[in-house]
C-alpha cells in the first residue's frame, strides 16, 4: 500500500497535491491507542512526536502551525488577552488581521497562483484570505437572544451546509453539552466542501477530545471512548481523502494532563490590594482600568498585567508563594519563552504540574456576577472550564435547565444558569509545555517518510512541511 502510494505521489509530482489537514485537539501518543483508523494512517505512513509553543492552548498553537512563528512573532499569546487599547479582556476573537506575518495560504499562492483553501472551523477564519471559510458564530439576536449557527465565506455556502447538515451545533460546540454531535457537523461539513469544491488544501479542526479529557482527564475509560467514537466519526472522511488521492496530516496542538489542585491568581492578588473591582446591582466586575494587577487566565498560564513597573515586586510577592505557581517570567523569562510581545502580561505565570489556574476574583460567591454560573466564553475575563459541567450542588439545575430551554423554544429570553462556582471536577488542563511525549502532541502523515525521528517535530515547521507536502516538493 505504502508502494502504491509513492507511486502515485511520484506520477503527480511538480504541481499541487490535494491535501487534508485535521486538527484532532488533544490527541497524543496514549489516546492514539484507543484509535484505530489514525493508527492504522500512521503505520501506513508515519508518524513523529511534535513540539508545541507556551503557552500550549488552541489559538496560539494554530498561528504557529500556519505562518512558522512563535507568539512573538504572530502575535497571538493565548486564547485571548488584555487589550490595552480598549481597557478590555477578550477571549476568543475572530478576526484574521489579529494574527501577524505571512499565512499557509499566501506563501502557497506565492509559489503556485491559484491554490485553493478551505477552513473548516480553524481559528481566526473570519477575514482571511481562504477560498472557503466556516466557523461557529451564533446569532446574537437584539433582545439579547444567542442562537446556534455559523459565518461561513461565501455566504451562500451557509444555506447549503445548514440544509444538508442541519444548523451548527454551538451548544454541543461547547458548555455542559459538548460532545461528538459538534465534531460530526464539522467532519460532515469538510466531507460536503471536498466533494463539491475540491480544494487543494482542507484544514478541518475536530474539538471532540477537548471535552471528557478536561471533564475526566486523560486516564479515565470515558475519555478513551471518547478517542474512540471520534475516529470512527473520522473514519469515512479518510476514506474520502484516500479515494480522492489527498494527502492526509493529522496534528494535534497539545496533550491534555490530568489536574487535582486549582489556583487563584486574582484572589491572590486583590488580597494584596493590588486588583480592584466595581460593584452593579450586588455583583462584583473586574475594574481592569483601574486595577494596579491582574491576571487573565488561559488553562495552565495566566498573563498578569502590572499598571505601573513600580507594583511588579507587589505582584511577584502575592503569586510566587502560592501553591502551583511553577514559575513566574519576568521580561527575561518571556523573551527565553518566546512570549516578549506587547500583548503580553508584564508577568506571565506558569502552573505547575497538577494545577490550573482559574479566572476567580470575587472573594464571596454571593458576589459573584451571574456570567459566572453562564456558559459565558465572552465575558469572562479569562477560561472557564467549569463550564463543561452542570452545577452539581444544585438539586434543582437539570430542572432549571429544562425550563431555561423551554422559554428558549418559545423565542423567549432565557438564562442558562447551570455552571458551578466549585471548579473542582476538572480534570484535564494544559497550557504547560509537556513534560511526557506519552502527553505531548503527535504528527501522523499519510505518506511514508514525513517528519519520522525520535526527537519532536517542531511546532514552527509545520507550515513549511505543508508547503512541501502541498506543491508536490517532500521528497
């Protein structure tokens, strides 16, 4: 078989190579041996253990993997940041423009004018230069409704997706009923857009093991289910791509750790006194504009922005002590991570391993803003993986859902107010650099002889590889 396929490869040579690029989140060496199909494409073709960047989330691994440069250089420091500009956190964005220096995409085009791109649900899609765009993007309704859909790019395209797929699955995507119904839209979507636009290059981004990994972490018997059902559903597509001649890699951006100990950054630090917040109706809100410290979260890393250079020793001394604090990078520490950028915190803080970091700052819960008990991603000033559960303290949450969804269904406004303010049932984090390659990321190529070696295949190579692996040039 391996034959058969170089064979191919060599008769095809010197233009495009049809290629398919999934992005399977949290896939390691230990889950790849609950997956069958994607272990049988890395014996058939190979496989090598890949390097990630710090910090080790979604968005910052992926602008690697497509423009070749750390968060220095594309700017993307996490999932999300403090925007100086606008005294704002915002987790989340989608706007292109926000990542810098030359996309996957361009240098293609650079060498082979023409070359076609389809996103199926990487991040940052919104305004970027591809052929084809889908992403999650609900319908925020001016009554202050959200509803599940998606962007797509052209907007044609979002009829035909939703008519044969259904409308996206935005509350499988994420919260207390994430699962493989999001993962399947995804891979039924990318099926769609290869059969009928036949793109030079698909990137596909399946979240399914993001979900049981942080809910049960990475050694429980739901988690390696989960492995499995997700390279079933993966199964027909690789079945397309192989029928179709495609070229298939298969990445993953981190490794998920199991975790038994949570850390509190910003209680730490308004302790001090060095985090300030205002006060709406009985709630408290982060006052970021006027707090001398604070902290936005990201799973194991937290940017920790310091006002004035003269509270930097105040900060160091509220974080430094506390539990799970691996380390704590000043300008040094960050220029040796490849974290110096100006969307950076003046601090950066490291969990170790065992522990994450979450965004809490209100030091009574009756004072917490009701976004804290929501699947809120949006306003939140940092990540929230309680939002994966149902509150289990509460006896009447699964009740009070039902009515949430009942309202929902009538075109009411409605509050899904299920999320604990207990983090503890998490399980699985990341964010560090891995510490195990049985827990770092993989990269599988369905042709023989790619990136095979003992040593990690650096995150900053990818783009490269897929250069080759696209213009027919990989030996």
């Amino acid at each position: 078989m391996n034959q058969s396929r170089t064979a191919d490869h060599r008769r095809t040579s010197g233009g495009p190579q049809p290629l398919l690029v999934l992005d399977v989140v949290g896939l390691t060496p230990q889950l790849l041996a609950h997956m069958p199909r994607l272990s049988a494409l890395a014996r058939e073709g190979s496989r090598s253990p890949l390097g990630t960047v710090l910090p080790a989330v979604t968005c910052a691994a992926q602008s690697t993997f497509l423009t070749g440069l750390t968060p220095d250089g594309h700017g993307i420091v996490g999932n999300g940041w403090y925007f100086r500009e606008l005294g704002e956190v915002l987790l989340w964005r989608q706007h292109n423009a926000l990542v810098s220096g030359e996309k996957l995409w361009d240098a293609l085009r650079a060498r082979h004018p023409g070359y076609t791109v389809a996103n199926i649900c990487w991040w940052y899609a919104m305004g970027a230069a591809t052929d084809w765009t889908v992403t999650p993007r609900p319908v925020y309704y001016a009554d202050g409704r959200k509803e599940p859909d998606c962007y797509t790019r052209p907007p044609e395209l979002h009829d035909e997706l939703t008519g044969a797929l259904g409308t996206f699955p935005l509350f499988q995507f994420w919260g207390p009923g994430a699962g493989l119904v999001s993962s399947r839209w995804i891979i039924g979507a990318t099926r769609h857009i290869l059969r009928t636009r036949r793109p030079d290059l698909a990137l596909c981004y399946v979240p399914h093991l993001d979900y049981d990994l942080q809910r049960y972490g990475p050694d429980d018997p739901r988690s390696h289910r989960a492995a499995a059902e997700l390279d079933a559903e993966l199964g027909p597509l690789l079945d397309d791509a192989r029928t179709g001649g495609r070229t298939v890699v298969a990445l993953s951006e981190y490794g998920i750790t199991a975790v038994d100990r949570t850390v509190d950054l910003n209680r730490a630090l308004r302790r001090a006194g060095l985090l300030e917040v205002h006060t709406q109706d009985g709630m408290e809100y982060l006052d970021p504009t006027t707090s001398r410290a604070f902290a936005v979260v990201d799973h194991q890393l937290a940017h920790v922005y310091v006002r004035d250079p003269a509270d930097l020793d105040a900060a160091r001394a509220a974080l430094e002590p506390l539990d799970g604090v691996a380390l704590l990078l000043g300008e040094q520490g960050k220029k040796e991570h490849h974290l110096d950028h100006p969307r950076s915190g003046e601090l950066v803080a490291v969990a170790e391993p065992g522990a994450w970091f979450t965004y809490y700052y209100w030091l009574d819960d009756a004072r917490a803003p009701d976004f804290a008990r929501l699947v809120e991603i949006h306003s939140k000033p940092g990540y929230d993986p309680a939002e994966l559960f149902m509150d289990p303290l509460d006896p009447y949450v699964r009740l009070r859902a039902a009515t949430a969804l009942a309202r929902k269904k009538t075109g009411m406004r409605y509050r899904m107010a299920v999320v604990p303010l207990d983090p503890s049932p998490v399980r699985g984090s990341h964010g560090r650099l891995p510490g195990r390659s049985d827990e770092a990321p993989v990269l599988i190529c369905s042709r023989p002889g790619v990136a095979e070696g003992p040593e990690p295949f650096p995150a900053t190579g990818v783009k490269s590889l897929l250069v080759e692996l696209a213009l027919g040039e990989h030996s």
